[in-house]
C-alpha cells in the first residue's frame, strides 16, 4: 500500500514539474513585448512603421534583437486576404525596428512579429494593430 501512496506522489510530482518546465518555456518569451511607435500610418503611400521590442520585467527596450514581420494584413477589418508585403528598414534608436509597407487601403491592420532574442531560447511573437488613415 504505502508503495502505491509513494507512486503516486511521485507521478504527481513529475506532472507539477512538467508544467512548472512548459510554463517557464512560455514565461522566458513572453517577458518581450512589441510596441507600436508609429500609431497612425498615411494609407495609399509607403509609410514607415516602427515598433519597439520591450523586455517587460524592467520595461527596457532591447536592442539587437533579430526582428522579423511574418504577416501585414486586414484582419482587424475583416480582411484577413488583404495581406501587403514588409520591406525591413535598417538604424532606428537601439530596442526600436523599423519597417516599411504600403498600406493600400485605410482601416485596421495587423502586424505579426517575430524577434530572435539574445539569451532566449523561444522566439518572441507578437502582433499590433495598426490604423492607416485615408
Ligand atoms: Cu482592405
């Protein structure tokens, strides 16, 4: 009997230890966050976006990051087939990434991200809204 009781406690203890180490996975990438700097962007013309990558625990910017846009799209409008293609920029202030797009139609659009950061290991995600003005 007490063999089971300690067969138990110790598959539960793995459990905890499993999440505990899927948790931490996930809590190293999302102490990144991107921030919009650029709010309202000119539709019809290229227009130059800039985001900011911020470490959250001490709201550092973070600079050398490898950052990449996977998508442009319509989707906060409901045009998620309206996609538009990201020229990256380079320079901008250290922590800050610049991008250039032209965003053919005014509305909501939505900016995926993706960084490489120094020391950790998941790649950071993220995605803005963006608003073009006609
Ligand atoms: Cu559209």
């Amino acid at each position: 009997m007490q063999y089971f009781i300690k067969q138990a406690a110790a598959a539960a203890a793995f459990a905890l230890a499993s999440s505990f180490a899927i948790n931490g996975a996930q809590a190293g990438a999302n102490d990144y966050q991107f921030e919009l700097v650029s709010k309202e962007l000119k539709a019809g013309a290229p227009s130059e976006i800039t985001v900011r990558l911020v470490h959250k625990p001490d709201g550092k910017p973070v600079p050398d990051a490898v950052v990449f846009t996977t998508r442009l799209d319509m989707g906060p409008d409901g045009m998620e087939d309206m996609a538009t293609p990201v020229q990256k920029l380079p320079g901008g202030e250290p922590g800050t990434y610049r991008f250039k797009a032209k965003l053919s139609m005014a509305g909501g659009w939505a900016l995926s991200l993706a960084a490489k950061v120094q020391g950790e290991p998941d790649t950071v995600q993220g995605k803005l809204i963006l608003k073009a003005v006609p």
